[in-house]
C-alpha cells in the first residue's frame, strides 16, 4: 500500500472514520516505516489494545517522563492524556516535538485544581502566619501548578515515588500542600506516619478551604479537594465481597483509591507496581485489581492461567484515555508524514522552566 503525498494541507481526521481497523494497522505500521527513527511513540497502560500494540515503549506516569527526558526522536506521539504530554514537552530537547493524538484527552482529576486557585490558597495559609510548607504535586496537574511548586523548592511526584517525595519533603519542611489527588496524598502521609486527625482536606470552594486557622496550625498536610473518577468507583465493601466470594484472593490496589480500600488491599502501587506485582505471581494464583479497566482485560488475557478479575462489578474505564483511538494515531501519523506536525503539545516558556525545575527535582530525588 502506497501512501498519498499532500503537500502543504494538514489532513482532516474526519477522512478516518470510516476506514476498516485492519486498513487502519496496516497504514499505522506503514508510517512508522517511513518516520523510521524520527519517531518514538509513547503508551500508557491505561490504553487500549488496538492503540498500545503501537507504541515503541510503554510505561506508568513516571517511567514515561523518564523515557521523555531520555530520548532523542524528533518526534514523540503520546498515547495517554494531556498531563503527560505536557511534561514529556518540558522534559524533551528543544528540537523535539510532542503530539497528542486527540486533544480532548484529559484527565478530570488534573481539571480539579487551577492555578489561580492554589495560588488564592497559598497566599491565604500566608495571611495566617502558616509559612513552612512544602508544596508537592501529583503527575496528574496543569504545567501551571508543576511550576508553581517548582518555583517555591517543591515537587512533583507520581504513584511510583510519592512515599519518597514526601519523606524528602518533610525532611526540609514542617508541612506538606499536596494537589490535587486527595487520596494519593492521604495514603501516602498515613503510609509515612502522619495520622488522619493530621491531615485536613483543602476545598477551593470555602474560604481557607473549609477550615479553621487552629485546625490548620496544627495540621501536618493539606490535601487538595480532587480525586480519580475512574478508581472512585471502587468501594471497601467489594474488598470484603471478592475475598468472601474467593477464599485466599489477592487485592492489587491503585492508590489514587481511597484510604478505606488501600486499607483493605493486600497490595499498592502504581500501574508498572501492579503488571510487575502479577508478572512475578505464581500461576494459579487469584487477584482482584482496582485500576482501569483496559489494563486489567490486558493482565488478564497475557496471563490466562492465573484467575484475574476487576476488583468493581461495572466498568471502571477512563473515558479520557480511551480517546486515544487508532483513527487518531494513523491520523497524527500520516499528517508527520507529510511534515505537517499537527496537535502539538507547547507549554509556553515561562511555564516550562519553573515546571521543568519541579519534574527534574522529582527525578533526581525518586533516583
Ligand atoms: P500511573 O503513574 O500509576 O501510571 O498512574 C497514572 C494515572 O493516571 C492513574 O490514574
Ligand atoms: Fe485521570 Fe483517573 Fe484517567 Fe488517571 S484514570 S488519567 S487520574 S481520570
């Protein structure tokens, strides 16, 4: 199959649409041949099947940022959401071009939390003489916020090193704002010592988030007002269902779960945490997972002799994530082509320094 050369015309997506999967792979694999090594492209295990068998390396949050810091395409094609494409921007070489093949894929978690809203936040902890404090900001958050944290000597973590992010952060500061997951956060503080009654969740919505100054004295973190929709969905009760249903069942937990579920689990840890945990389990043996739901089906087809199932009855899926689809890719593909670099992901300058500050101060730290 021969690919048709346009010149000076980005192509329309709208021309994919109707084009059968098995045109679509075999025009996928064609353009890759043609970018040769120009190209690297990115998947996030939350991916689907027909998208993730494309990707040249695939990782959680922080392995992708480190192979964005690390490589030299000119090209990078990010097959996850738009958090994770920023941060691949701020990571690469200035020759380096990142794309988002669908530019609605968000993440609503990263939508919970602006920058006008922490900073409203931060200067009203200041107005009552609460100063030391380290702000620290899951993977999942707008440039903005990464770089407001990078400016103020503060982090950025992910699931993979969030428990040593914190202990460097507590080692230089008497307290800890974390944006925006709050279950990331809780779980995190209470796995290094800090008890709930220290922890106070910090709503944009109320003056001083809903908190008094007293309580937020004495308070040994801050926890944003967010969480995942998708891991939401998962409830301490089928913790107790799965294992009285499954005598001797494992739980694998993601921990943006909340506390009472990572409580329950037997395990948790981030999506490269749970491939590796059920790649080393024995065959035979029996997990319940609370992740997405593409990337259970994936656990459970790649190892059939053990028993795999989603820790929720319905479909816990990231509607962002799944935007991605193999249309989307052929189409940013075919467009690079023809050197026409379309959905292009740019954090402006002035962002991307103080942003950049954040994530490398992460990678030097989570070493
Ligand atoms: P990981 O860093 O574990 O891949 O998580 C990213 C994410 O968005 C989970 O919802
Ligand atoms: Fe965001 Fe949740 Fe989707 Fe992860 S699974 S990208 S946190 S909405």
């Amino acid at each position: 199959m021969q690919l048709v050369t346009l010149k000076y015309q980005a192509r329309s997506i709208e021309d994919y649409f109707n084009l059968s999967s098995a045109e679509i792979t075999e025009r996928i694999e064609l353009a890759r041949l043609q970018l040769g090594t120009k190209l690297l492209i990115l998947g996030h295990h939350y991916q689907r099947d027909d998208v993730i068998r494309h990707a040249d390396l695939t990782g959680d949050s922080f392995k992708l940022s480190k192979m964005a810091s690390e490589r030299t395409a000119e090209y990078i094609v990010f097959c996850g959401v738009h958090f994770m494409a920023e941060s691949a921007d701020i990571l690469s070489r200035t020759h380096q071009k990142v794309i988002l093949p669908d530019l609605a894929a968000g993440c609503s978690m990263a939508d919970m939390a602006n920058i006008d809203q922490v900073e409203t936040a931060w200067a009203e902890l200041e107005d009552i003489g609460i100063n030391s404090i380290m702000p620290i900001t899951y993977m999942n958050s707008t440039a903005a916020i990464k770089a407001f944290c990078g400016e103020r000597q503060g982090a950025v973590c992910t699931s993979t090193n969030a428990r040593g992010i914190f202990d460097w952060a507590y080692g230089q500061r008497e307290k800890v704002f974390f944006f925006p997951d709050q279950h990331l956060g809780r779980n995190t503080a209470y796995s290094r010592g800090i008890a709930l009654d220290e922890m106070v969740v910090w709503d944009p919505y109320l003056e001083l988030g809903g908190n008094d100054p007293e309580k937020l004295r004495k308070a040994k973190i801050f926890l944003w007002k967010g969480h995942c929709s998708v891991h939401g969905r998962f409830h301490h009760k089928q913790v107790d269902a799965v294992r009285l249903e499954h005598p001797g069942i494992n739980v694998l937990v993601h921990p943006e779960c909340n506390w009472e579920v990572v409580q329950k689990a037997d395990y948790s840890g981030s999506t490269e945490y749970i491939i590796n945990k059920i790649a080393k389990s024995e065959p035979g043996s029996m997990w319940a997972i609370a992740t997405e739901v593409n990337l259970v089906n994936r656990l459970k087809n790649q190892y059939p002799d053990r028993f795999i199932r989603l820790l929720a009855p319905d479909l816990c899926m990231c509607s962002t994530m799944f935007r991605i689809a193999p249309e989307n890719l052929l189409w940013a593909l075919e467009n690079l082509c023809d050197d026409e670099v379309v959905n292009q992901i740019t954090v402006p300058e002035e962002v991307a320094y103080w942003a950049k500050v954040a994530l490398d101060r992460m990678l030097t730290i989570a070493q």
